[in-house]
C-alpha cells in the first residue's frame, strides 16, 4: 500500500476512537476526517508529494475536492432529506398516533400491552423514518406506562428496538438501507433490488425479535425512573378543552377515552350545561360539548392537542385571524404596565387586543379557579396563547410582556388532516412499492402534497429535515470514497481474506460483525460508509464470488445498534425518558445483536447465493 492507504487508514482510527470517545459531535468529527484527508491531497499534489507525481504507474492517490463532496449531492442524501420532509406533515396532523394509539386502548397485561406497542410501530418503521415515529410515540408510551401502572422502562427500550428492527424490512426503511442501495447501484457489477428484497433478512429479524422482546423483558428488563419527569415543573397550567361534538370521545367513560391517568395532568372538573361536576369519577361518561378543565405542566398541556376529540374550548381561538397552519403556541409572562392587568381576559377583549387566544394561564404552583374567559390577570401570570406566528417577534420589545418565547414543537395541531396526512404517505409507499414511481420522486411529491394540503408548512418541512444526519452521511460517502481511491479497503480486504482462509462464508461473517461492532461504537449511517467499499472489494477479490451478499450483510448489521445507546439515534431518544444506563442496553440489547446476526448468516447465503 502507498502512504496515502497508510494516511487514510490513520484518519479512519483516529476518527472511530474520537466517535467512540464522543470528543464532539458525529457530524463535526466526520467532517473535521473529511477535510483532513482533502487537505493534504491538495498540498501533497501541489508539492508533487503524492504517488502519482513519484511513481507515474500509480493507481492509488487520496480524492479530489469534487469527489471529496459529492457524497453531499448524492441521491441518497437528497431522498433522505425528502423523507424527513414528508413526515412533518404526519407528525403535526398527529396522523402517527391515529394510525398507532387505537391498539394501545385497552391491553390486559404488560406483555399484551408491548405487543400491541412493537408491532405497530414495527409495521409503520418499515415504510416510515424511525425518528419521528419514536417522538411522536414518547407521550403515548408515557401514557400507557401511567394506565399499566407498570415502570416505562419496559416500554422505552422495545419501542426503540422495534423502529430500529421494521426498519431493516424496506429499501426506505432506514437512511442507512437507503445509502447502502444508493452505493449498491454506483458499484461495478452491482444491481437495483426491489422494494421489499431487504425483508428476506428483516422480516424473520424482526418477528423473532419482537418474540424475543416480549418474553425476554420479564427477566432482562429493570424497573427505571426517568432521569426527568413532568411534575419537575412548577408551574400548573389552567386549560379548558372541549369533547368534539360527535367525536371518537363522545358517549365514553373518562377511564375509557384515557383522561384518568394523564402523565403530568389531571382533570378538576367538568362543565355541562351550566353544571359543574368538580368529583370527576373513572366511570363518568363524557357528552358531546362537555367542557373539561385540566390541570398540569406546559408539556402535558401542549400534550393534550394529540388527543384525538378534544379541542380547544376557547371560542376566541377560533376567532384567530391565522389560519392553522401559520399559527404556533407561545408563553408570555404578564408585566404590570400590561393593560389588561386587573381585567378579566373576556372584559379586557385580549384577542381583539394582541390578535392570539390565552388557552391557558398559569398563577405559580396553584391551580387557577373560575372559567378561562372570567380569569383576572396579574402581574406574573404566564399566559399559553394560540398566536400567529409573527407573534413572537412581533410583542418580544413590547412593555406589556415580560418575556414571550414560543414553545418549542409545539405548532398549533391540524386533526383535521390527518386523514389526508396518512392517505398521502400510503400513496408515496404504494408508488415506490409498485416501481411506478422512483423512491427519491414518490418522497418529492408527497412532500410537495403535504405543503399543498397545508399539512405543514414549507418552513415547518425545512425544520423537519435533520441535517446533522445528511452532514454525517455526505462526508462519510467522501471517506469512504478515500478508503477506495487510495487502496485502503483492498488493503483491509486482504487482511480479512487471509484471516478467513479466503471461506466466503467466514469472510461474510467478519464483515457483518465488523459492521455491528462500529455501528455500536459510532452510528449507523458512518459505519456502513466505512464498511461498505472493504466488504465491496473483499467480494470482488474472491473468484466467482457475489459481492451483493456482503452489501446486504453492511445494509442489515449496520441498523441492527442494540447493545449501546449510541448505536441508533432512537436509542438515544429514551435513554432519558427511560431513565436507562449502560448496562441496560447491553443486557437486553446484546442478545437481540446475536439474534439478527445468526438470522441474516442464515438468510443471506440463502436469498443471495454467495457464488
């Protein structure tokens, strides 16, 4: 190997020990690799230091700044950004609980309830971002660890998994299935695979670790607390919400629509034709109009927007002049040179006055008596508005507020569109499914049809989209790009091949087992731009071998981050609502890697014949 192998394989090892250290962030850290190894390409060239200018019979040399970056306009990094786009307009129309909370209604132990958790979830990560599916999932979790009255560590960690395992199944199911695909195709020999072609492997993964999930969780599984819960604020928010006339609520007992055990907030008292019931019974039935009166946290309050029936009781939010879509939930703290102080918010006519709705007010630690509209304000009264969105930058200087600050993802909900949300995304998975439409442009339209359809907003899509995970993959594609130009990764090939006695059974083996080791020691989306061109070219060195097999065992092992927190972002995302530690996803998670690994040294050589 030329120095320039030597160099790239250092930046490489310095780059997985500083991931594995945490030193900064991943993005940071593969760009810092990224642009080291374009740095001395260039000062080596300009000072003829490089292999080429010694050695004119040269093949080997680090890449240029244009194919450095290119990895950055590469098809996958465009279709990955699209699909984060795309599911804005679910999350903010709260089409992934409608599509998911309906089984979660009455389970009759912990067991049928994770059931009825990771199978859905599993189903829709297939076809979905896992992200966004986990976040939108984190309060209904909540919420069924609350009626359970079971720990929510039982439910955090198989929640996670199961995104991560449906994932596996589809070419969309995950930003490494697409990336892998994408370099798949740019390969010599390599070929386009169909749709549902990685579900040979993450099917039978996925229902043997949704088996193991429910079995194993009883003994592997500890009881945690989260490290951060909802009661740790002090403020109690008054809020009144309104059962929608002919709604899914309607003619339901509070224990039934899931009102009684709300994380973070409880029900004081309902409203009903001029009658207060203040001793809210479990058995109550709910009537259409009724008027309920919660009492809890900011989080918990913004929480109940998800619930499908209920909506804001305020008839001023109604009379906001912004449409839904152009409206946001913002916190402002009452000054006393405030106008309306001393008033009530009817008497001093605040939405004619400032253009948003109070649906909420918060006095300290104590619950605020009377109906919102009767409410006097005072000085320090943290008010939850309904706002346009120019509100914020609007009041920020004013005098009448102390601070005003938006809540963050928070936008003002549109239950209205779900349907049309969901019909949408079916539409775009049926398109790419069918080979009627490529993936990247099924992704583009639904995008373009969720804006149309006002199910977000363009700049609620350009917030959606996670650019730390495109950064991570662009400059990880140029890394990868150095491994190959420069001989890296045939270099590595050989050691595996000599190491394996040149067996393509052992040699598959070794590549999915790397793969998984620096999936769980750095993330997914690295690992398999790292793993890929070695895994490529150790194939492609044996005589009569496939190299397809070992791109699909690069595809499967680096989604498949169980043992650690920071092999999959999702691990992450209830490592604190989950109250975990280490251990914990060492425990459960290890035997899971073990699982998904004998399945897929089973499936693969089956499905792809290895010669």
């Amino acid at each position: 190997m030329v120095w320039e192998s030597w160099f790239t394989i250092a930046i490489v090892c310095v780059l997985l020990y500083a991931l594995a250290r945490r030193w900064a962030s991943t993005d940071l850290l593969v760009l810092a690799s990224l642009a080291a190894l374009v740095t001395v390409g260039e000062l080596s060239t300009a000072f003829a230091l490089d292999s080429r200018s010694l050695n004119p019979e040269a093949t080997f040399y680090l890449p240029t700044v244009a194919q450095a970056i290119d990895g950055f306009g590469s098809r996958s990094v465009v279709t990955i950004a699209l699909l984060f786009a795309a599911v804005v307009g679910l999350e903010l129309t709260g089409g992934t609980e409608l599509a998911t909370s309906w089984l979660l209604r009455r389970p009759k132990s912990a067991v049928d309830a994770q059931l009825r958790l990771v199978a859905p979830v599993a189903a829709l990560s297939a076809f979905l971002n896992n992200t966004p599916i986990v976040a939108a999932m984190l309060p209904v979790v909540t919420d069924l660890a609350k009626k359970m009255q079971v720990s929510p560590s039982k439910f955090f960690l198989p929640l996670s998994y199961a995104a991560i395992l449906g994932g596996m199944c589809t070419l969309m199911g995950t930003s490494t299935n697409i990336m892998v695909y994408d370099m798949i195709q740019q390969s010599p020999g390599g070929r386009p695979l169909h749709f549902f072609e990685p579900a040979w492997v993450g099917l039978p993964a996925t229902l043997i670790g949704i088996l193991y999930m429910t079995v194993g969780s009883r003994w592997l599984m500890r009881d945690r607390k989260p490290a951060v819960s909802t009661s740790d604020d002090p403020r109690q928010y008054t809020v009144e919400m309104e059962v929608v006339p002919g709604g899914p609520l309607a003619g339901q007992s509070i224990e039934d629509a899931g009102l009684r055990h709300l994380p973070g907030l409880y029900l004081a008292e309902i409203e009903r034709g001029g009658e207060v019931f203040q001793a809210v019974r479990p058995t109550q039935k709910l009537q259409s109009g009724d008027i309920l009166i919660f009492v809890g946290m900011l989080e918990s309050v913004v929480d109940l927007q998800k619930i499908r029936g209920l909506e804001i009781a305020s008839e001023q939010a109604r009379k906001v002049a912004a449409p839904a879509w152009n409206r946001s939930l913002v916190e402002a703290v009452v000054s006393p040179r405030c106008p309306l102080v001393s008033k009530s918010i009817r008497e001093g006519g605040f939405r004619t006055h400032y253009g948003a709705a109070v649906i909420a007010v918060a006095r300290g630690d104590r619950r605020v008596p009377g109906k919102l509209g009767d409410v006097v304000l005072q000085p320090g009264d943290v008010l939850l508005l309904d706002a346009p969105a120019s509100f914020t930058q609007s009041r920020r200087d004013t005098r009448d507020f102390f601070l005003v600050s938006a809540v963050e993802n928070a936008s003002v909900r549109r239950p209205e569109r779900a349907w049309i949300a969901l019909g949408v995304i079916t539409l775009m998975v049926l398109a790419a499914a069918s080979g009627f439409l490529d993936l990247t442009t099924a992704a583009l339209c639904a995008v373009i049809a969720m804006i149309c359809s006002r199910c977000c907003t363009s700049t609620e899509a350009r917030r959606g989209i996670d650019w730390s995970v495109l950064v991570v993959i662009g400059a990880a594609l140029g890394i990868g790009k150095a491994m190959e130009t420069t001989g890296a990764a045939a270099g590595i090939a050989d050691t595996i091949l000599l190491l394996a006695g040149n067996n393509p059974m052992f040699v598959l083996a070794a590549v999915y087992l790397s793969t998984m080791i620096c999936t769980e020691l750095i993330t997914n989306n690295a690992a398999a731009a790292l793993m890929f061109p070695m895994a490529w070219s150790a194939a492609s060195s044996m005589p009569g071998v496939d190299p397809l097999p070992f791109a699909i065992a690069v595809m499967i092992a680096a989604s498949a981050g169980f043992a650690t927190p920071f092999g999959y972002q999702t691990n992450l995302m209830v490592y604190g609502p989950g109250g975990y530690r280490f251990t914990d996803y060492l425990r459960f998670g290890g035997p899971l890697d073990l699982i998904v690994f004998a399945v897929a040294m089973v499936m693969i050589p089956w499905v792809w014949p290895l010669q």
